[in-house]
C-alpha cells in the first residue's frame, strides 16, 4: 500500500474510533426514546445523553476519603479500554489497518481489562453497594466470556481469520447463505450482549434498588467527569455489541474503499442497523421482566449452550463437505 493511501487508511481508522463516542450516546437516547413511547410517554429528547453528560463534566469531581489513587485512575482506564476495544470493530468501512493489529482476542481482552478496573473501583472505597456490584458484575462475566468467546470462534473458524474485518469480508463475499452455525452465533450474541452491557433482563441500567443493581452498584461513589467517563464507556459497550452484531450478521452496506460515496453509504447502512437494533432492545425491554440474579447463570448458561451448539454444527458441516 503506497503512503497517501496508508495516510488515508490510518484517518479514516481515526475518523471511525472518534465516531463511536460521538454516536454512542444518541443510541442510549434512542432507545430511552422508543421505550417511552411504548409506554405511552413522550420521553426526554434523544439528545438528552449529550445533556447529562455535559452536565456531569461542568460538576465538581468528589472522592470519598477512603478512596485509594486506583478509584481515580480507573475512570480513565476503563473509558480508554471499552473506547479502544470499540476501535477494532469496522463501523462504516472494512480492511483498515487497525485490522492489521487488533483481531477478536484484543476485543475481548480489552473489555476484560475494563471489566477488571471496574470492579477493582466499586470495592476500592469499601461500600457495601460496591463490593455487591463488583461481585456481581465478575459472576455475570466469567459466564458471558466463555459464551462470547465460542461464538465469535464459530465465525472465525468459517473466515478462517480471527479478524473482524476478514470475517466481514468473508460473509459478504459468500452473499447471503443462512447456515445453523450462524443464526446459533447469533442467538448467543445477543444473549452476551445483553448481559455484558447491563440491559433487561439480566440489569436494569435505569435502577438503584440495592437489591437488583449490578452496573450501577459499582458507579454510586463517583461524581462530577469519572461518573461521567464511567457512563460514556457503558454507551460505548452498548454500541460496540450492536455494531458487532449488525456488521458481522448484516454486513451489507459497510463501505468497501474510503470512497465519499462508499463511506457515506456505510455510516447510513450502520445507523439505520443501529436504530433497528435500539427499537428491538426498547421492545424487548418493555415486554420482558428483569429476572431474579440467580436465574442470570441459567441465561448465560443458555448463550453457552447455543454457542457449543454453533460450533458443532460448523465443524459437523465441514467434516461433512
């Protein structure tokens, strides 16, 4: 690849990662949206994330006198680790050279060591609400790992590539074919993702019942701009499982060179996706009950199951051919 070329490459690359943190909370907005109009409200505006972030980063920061550097520093880390786990998922265009350098095991290690500083800071200052998030929230990730982690294989087994831009690449390449690996891939992504980023039915991001919070548990000592990072990585997990989920399964529309043209088509393809997926998630959270914590492994346990599932079904189909 000639230099102007590799230039363009490396901005767009820089282009998309800034994209993430901009559009991520107008997709919380979004689904706060549609879920208020499902329940016969008019609901704030879809902008009102942009509001309480601002506001939060006008607010003076506290810190309890208990609190160690580490509950400083894990805003930071936590933010920076989620934002770049969300870089090396292709969001409007493919083949671009953080491709090159960050593949499926980065993205998970990535948000483990984001999970890690989270739970770390929930029992630093020595509050009973955040020693109970901080257990609950590793109890729903030793699970939801595993599960994410067999799903995503069964989709590079088939790219034979653990990156993510291969695999898009491959699944367009190979047009539209249902296989049985693929819809159970699917099945345990969404379960994943619904338990990773804090959503009915496993949490309710919107609760401080003591008794149900996990998420939030973690984030009630923190004020002012280290509550605010704290939510923006939340939006941007969010936006990073629904964008995994609608350019791996549906990559159609994500732009194939760094073309205007190309790149325009590529962010509307990815938005009308997202606003797709946001309306299903707003759905889904009206008409279902959050469940009872210790049902969570049962669910978790069921994304397992369809992972294992798609990745016998893969390997039985190519013992098969």
């Amino acid at each position: 690849m000639d230099e102007p070329l590799m230039l363009s490459a490396w901005g767009m690359a820089l282009l998309q990662a800034l994209l993430y943190p901009a559009l991520a909370p107008l997709l919380i907005g979004w689904v706060r949206k549609v879920k208020a109009r499902l329940n016969n409200r008019r609901g704030a505006s879809v902008l009102q994330p942009y509001r309480d972030l601002r506001k939060l980063l006008a607010k003076e920061t506290r810190v309890a006198h208990t609190a160690s550097p580490l509950f400083r520093l894990a805003p930071y880390v936590v933010f920076v680790a989620t934002w770049l786990a969300a870089a090396t998922v292709p969001l409007v265009a493919r083949d671009l050279p953080t491709a090159q350098i960050a593949d499926i095991i980065v993205l998970v290690g990535l948000l483990g060591l984001a999970r890690f500083f989270l739970a770390l800071a929930g029992m630093d200052v020595g509050t009973a609400f955040g020693g109970m998030g901080a257990s609950r929230e590793m109890m729903v990730s030793s699970l939801a790992e595993p599960a994410m982690l067999v799903a995503v294989f069964t989709l590079a087994m088939s790219a034979h590539s653990t990156s993510l831009s291969s695999v898009i690449g491959y699944h367009l390449a190979d047009g539209f074919v249902v296989r049985p690996s693929y819809l159970f891939a699917f099945g345990a992504l969404v379960l994943v993702a619904l338990a990773e980023s804090g959503r009915i039915p496993v949490d309710n991001p919107t609760t401080h019942l003591e008794l149900t919070m996990i998420h939030e548990g973690m984030l009630l000592e923190y004020t002012g701009r280290h509550l605010a990072l704290m939510e923006l990585a939340a939006y941007l997990k969010l936006m990073l499982y629904g964008v995994l989920i609608a350019n791996v399964f549906v990559p159609w529309g994500i732009g194939q060179a760094f073309a205007p043209a190309a790149l325009a088509l590529g962010l509307g393809a990815i938005l009308l996706k997202l606003a797709v997926l946001g309306a299903a998630l707003a759905v889904g959270e009206t008409v279902v009950a959050k469940m009872r914590l210790f049902r969570a492994p049962a669910f978790l346990n069921l994304a397992l199951l369809l992972a294992l599932l798609g990745l016998l079904s893969h390997v039985i189909l190519e013992v098969g051919a």
